[in-house]
C-alpha cells in the first residue's frame, strides 16, 4: 500500500482577482523507499503541495476538492489539534535554511529538542540526550557546535541542523522544500548525499520539491513536473530525463546553459505567466507552447500513457507520441 | 586591538561633548534672562550686604575668570553651591535622584511589560475586536498631554475621592515618629500611586504599539512556520518563539528611555510634588539657580549618553551572556 497517495487534489487562493488555483487537480502515490520529486518554475504550485501536507496553508488558501490520504486517515479531514499531533511526528519538512529557518535566539540545540519533546513529553533526561547527540552525529555537525546560536553556522551546517530538526522524531513523510537552493554546489552536493543516505537508512517516504531538476533526478526515483498548478509530466527520472514528452519538460531540460555550444543554445522564451484563474483542467501551458493549436485553448488535456509508469497530459496525442528524438 | 582604538576613539568622542555641552550649559543660563542675586536676596539690604552675597556667588568675577572656575571644579567633581539652597548641588542631586529613579524606572518596567504582554496579544488576534480595542486605547495613551492627564488623575482620585495624597511622598506624621519601615514604605507608595499611574499610561501606549508591530513582523518570520511544522501549540509559538524575538525592540526602546528619566518625569514630578530631579531642575531654571540647574542639565547629558558609556565598559562581557539578543553583541 503506498504510503501516500493523493486524489484529485486542488488547492486555491482567494485573491482579489479571484480564486487563483494553484494546484490544479493533482494526483499522485508516494511509496516508501521511491522518493519522490516535484519539479517546476516559481509558482507552479509545487510549495503549495509540501504545505498543504503539513496542514500549514495560510489563511487565504482554500482546498477546493480531493482527497490525501496518508495511514488510513484522510489528513484534508484533519482538524488543527489532530495536524498538531502530525506535524513533526509522522510528517516532517526540511526548509531552506538560509532563509531565517532558525529561531534566531535560540540555541541550536533547543530548537532540536524542542521537536523531540513535543511529541514525547515523558522522555527522559538521558534518553533526551542520547537521541539529541544521536542526531547531531547523524548530520555530522561537532557535539561542542550544539549550544550555538544560528548565527554562528555556516550556511551548510543551519541545513544540517533543519534535517536534525526533521528526523527528530523519526517521520514517515518527509518533505524537503528546496533545501538546498541557497546553498554553493559543494555543500549542496555533501547535503544530498545526506538526505539520500538518511532516506535510505530510514527508510522513509521523501518527497523532494526544487525547481533545479538535475538536483531533483539525483535524489529521487520519480519526477513530476509541475506547470501552472498542474502536474504536466511524470514518470521516472530516467523515463522523463532522457525521454521528456511534454513540451514544457523538453523547455525545462533545454535551459542550461553551456560553455561549447553557447551561440547554439536556444533559452525556451517563455514570457507569459500562465493564468491560474482558468477553468479547472484546461491546459495552462498553451500560453507559452510553441506546438499549441487553436485546439488546445478550447480541449480539455488528457493523460497520455507513454510507459507503464512515464505519462504526459496534453491535448494533442500526436505531438506527445511522436516528439521522441 | 580593533576594539581598543575604537573604544578609545569614542572616549575622546565623548570628552569632545562633554566639553561643548559644559561651554554651552554655562553661556546659556548667563545669557537666560533673570538675575540669580534678586531671586535669592532681600531687596532691603544694604548695598554692602548685598555685595557679600555677589561675592559669595562669585558673580563679581568677570564672566571668562567665572568659566575657568567652573571647569576647573567640575574636573576636580566639585560642582558648586546651589544659591538658592546654599547647599552643595552635588548633595541635593544625590537626595533628589533616588526618588527620581523610583518613581521612573518602576513605571517604565511596569509599562514595558504590560506594552509587550497587551501587545503580544493584539498582533496575535490581529484585526479581531480586541485588537482594535488596544491599538486604538494605545494610540490615546500615547497622545495624551501629560500635565492634563496627570491634573485630571488628582482630581478624579486625589480631590474628589479623597483616595490619594494631593502630593509629596510621605504623610507629614511619618516624617517625625518612629513608624516602621514598612509603614513608611506603603505610605510612599501610597503617594506613588499617581504619579506612577501617569508616567505607566504614557509610556504603555508607545511599548504596546511597538510591540504589536514587532509582533506582526516577526510572525511573518520563516523561523515562525518552523516552529509550526514542528508541531508546537500556538500558545509555545506565540510566547516562546515571536515574543521573545518580538520584544527585543522594546528592550532597546526602554533602554532609551532611561536616557530620558530625568526630564521625562518633570512635569508629573512638579504637578504631584514629588521631591525628584525633574522638579528641581524646573526650580533651578526658574530661578536662575545657575549651579544646580548647570549640574541637573550636565547630569541628563550624561544620562542621554549611558548607552555608549554601557558599550564601553560591559559590552564585551555581555557577548555571550545576555539571552535576549546573541547578535547584538558583536563589536562592530
């Protein structure tokens, strides 16, 4: 049985403009062990979904319909003390450090413990500070680093002390938010290796939100790839890295740069924000898609199977099946 | 090594100050118009009597020999005789300063706390009735004029209720005899009461306001989401993680308005008697009493600098033992 698994999810902001839906009927399955992740531009909807599974949408979020469950519990018909009781305890997030993710007047490790203690009250002294120094060596930060103030860590090492924080209590689910976007490409890379070992000591379900898809495709097993609320591509990493279907995963794949060919290398042009006050289920990517027909503003998009497991969801089948180079 | 040369920089800075407010304090009051010898003298001496008294002042020396004079004192700590008192000024600010300080600091403390507690709670249900109940009594209290406020406090109470003092600090019967200390103590607070009551409304709307803002600010904090997904209840989020972080501009704005003890409480000292700073300073002006009001003045700069006199000698000791705020504390 999977552990999570998600049906028809969508989610809205009610704005001035009006209700703006930034997931847009979304369903997905997490198995434990196969980390999962979700890849898309800013906006895309991709935090929506990670905040949504802590139960900490802000106040002008409205979940529209679907279903998420997760343990034979449906977490949508949660109430504020019950996702009290699941935050932290059976699902936990990694944030951007950088970020101001740490109480700035705290020591680092109270903030550790105070996670702990939430959900164990009657944890003893000394098993408190077995788990806490079990902790700390796990994201191998030094044990006389633990009275500091966050001020005194390196960027890195505030990282080190948010996945601390998040495996304090040994989740199910965890969820890492961009974890490593403010970070240089030497402790971005000695932070995944770390997720990807602890997920796999753990044995937990991951879910990996980032909009850099090389960092995505080197923790997890499965990528979606999220456009405008909607989830346009999925498969796994292989099936959508070397086999991208959709128009909008061949324009995320073609946008890096490189130094051989710098004249030749085309950045998509993709200029128009999509609008997210569209009917549910039109295809929100026509705005800025080169093969868009006049069909495709007034067709609702279809899930196009191309594997077992590697699907994409457009209106035009032909261009799907056939765009394979 | 840094630290030292800028430790020593901000020594001769402050010296520099000194000295142009000293120069400027001692011009002032001789130019301010009124004379000392007429406040303090009986019209009907006799003109040698009455030059005694000049020359007891020292106000029959030219006016560059009475500067001189006056520096020279003052580096050597003697700040003069008081003419009205014919007392040491030294002595009377030292009797006058407790009371001050008292009466100043309790009601700061007691506003701060009850400013960062009110405000604590009207950021947290921010738009909600009891929000708009305190922001909007807060924006009053900090509007209010004070001797107007603190008029209407001792009529109100004082005049027509008969339940407080008109003024003073001890009941008269309690000057003489041999009451204890703690009958003495609840009579002064007893006369606190009220000048209390003005000092904390004034100050409790400004820390209220402050705090609510702070409070607001910090709420929008990703450290404040953090501590969401950790599972923590509201009431730990609230008090434990954006208070303690919400408050630290009222920790620094009460330690500002220390700088201001001294003429801040002037007014409700003179309209409720209260034997402080403030009031003798208002004395000392009126009545051209040039050493006590030069040293009430002189003692308020010095007051006004008291964050950097901090800085200088216990900063480097509080690096790392205040909790409130580890990053203030670095040496920059």
């Amino acid at each position: 049985m999977a552990l999570l698994s998600i049906k028809n999810l969508s989610i809205g902001y009610q704005t001035k403009a009006g209700m703006l839906k930034a997931v847009d009927n979304i369903s997905f399955e997490l198995e434990r062990g196969r980390p999962l992740g979700f890849v898309g531009e800013s906006g895309c909807g991709k935090t929506t979904i990670g905040m949504t599974l802590m139960g900490l949408l802000p106040g002008n979020a409205h979940i529209l319909g679907g279903s998420i469950g997760f343990q034979n519990q449906d977490l949508i018909q949660l109430n504020e003390d019950q996702w009290r009781r699941v935050r932290g305890k059976e699902i936990a997030m990694i944030f951007q450090a950088a970020m101001n993710a740490l109480n700035p007047v705290m020591r680092v490790d109270e903030q550790v413990i105070e996670a702990i203690v939430t959900h164990t009250p009657d944890i003893s002294p000394a098993d408190l500070d077995k788990r806490i120094n079990e902790l700390f060596d796990l994201v191998e930060i030094p044990r006389v680093r633990m009275k500091d103030f966050p001020h005194e860590y390196s960027g890195g090492m505030k990282q080190r002390v948010i996945i601390a924080m998040a495996l304090a209590c040994n989740p199910k689910l965890i969820i890492a938010d961009e974890p490593t976007t403010a970070l240089d490409v030497i402790v971005q890379d000695q932070i995944l290796k770390e997720i990807k070992a602890i997920q796999k000591a753990m044995n937990t379900g991951l879910i990996f939100i980032s909009h850099d898809i090389a960092v995505v495709a080197s923790v997890c097993k499965d990528i979606c790839v999220m456009y405008g609320g909607q989830i346009v591509e999925t498969g796994t990493r292989e099936e959508v890295f070397r086999n991208p279907r959709h128009p909008y995963t061949k324009a995320l794949l073609g946008s890096y740069l490189s130094l051989d060919n710098e004249l030749t290398v085309v950045i998509p042009d993709m200029r128009e924000t999509p609008d997210l006050t569209l009917e549910s289920g039109c295809c929100r990517f026509a705005v800025n898609c080169k093969t868009c027909s006049s069909a495709c503003k007034a067709e609702v998009p279809q899930w196009i199977d191309i594997s077992g497991s590697h699907k994409a969801l457009c209106c035009d089948e032909t261009i799907i099946r056939n765009s394979h180079e | 090594m840094r630290n030292q040369t800028y430790i020593l920089g901000k020594l001769v800075e402050i010296t520099i100050i000194f000295f142009v407010i000293m120069t400027a304090l001692f011009f002032l009051f001789r130019l301010s118009p009124g004379d000392p010898i007429s406040k303090v003298a009986d019209p009907m001496l006799t003109p040698e009597d009455m030059r005694y008294i000049i020359e007891q002042m020292g106000l029959d020396k030219p006016i560059w020999e009475q500067y001189v004079i006056y520096l020279k004192n003052f580096f050597t700590g003697n700040f003069g005789v008081s003419f009205h008192y014919g007392e040491p000024v030294f002595k009377i600010i030292r009797e006058r300063l407790g009371w001050t300080v008292l009466l100043f600091t309790s009601s700061t403390i007691l506003a701060a706390f009850a400013g960062v507690f009110l405000g604590k709670i009207a950021a947290w249900n921010k738009g909600s009735r009891l929000d708009n109940v305190l922001s909007i009594s807060a924006l009053v209290c900090y509007t209010l004029f004070i001797p107007w406020f603190a008029l209407l406090l001792l009529w109100v109470f004082g005049f027509k209720l008969g339940l407080f003092p008109l003024g003073g600090i001890l009941s008269p019967e309690l000057w003489v005899g041999n009451a204890s200390w703690f009958v003495r103590m609840l009579d002064i607070l007893h006369h606190m009461l009220l000048p209390l009551m003005t000092l904390f409304v004034i100050h409790l709307g400004s820390y209220l306001l402050l705090m609510r803002s702070s409070m607001l600010s910090v709420l929008r904090e990703d450290y404040i989401i953090t501590a969401r997904a950790k599972g923590l209840s509201e009431r730990v989020i609230r008090n434990k993680h954006a208070a303690k972080n919400a408050a630290l501009p009222v920790v620094t704005s009460v330690g500002l308005s220390l700088a201001f003890s001294i003429n801040g409480g002037a007014l409700t000292e003179q309209i409720f008697t209260w034997p402080g700073i403030g009031r003798e300073l208002i004395f000392a002006v009126s009545n051209n009493d040039y050493p006590l009001a030069q040293a009430c003045f002189l003692l308020i700069a010095l007051v006004v600098c008291w964050p950097i006199w901090l800085w200088i000698f216990s900063m480097p000791i509080w690096i790392r033992g205040l909790p409130i705020e580890p990053q203030g504390m670095v040496l920059e």
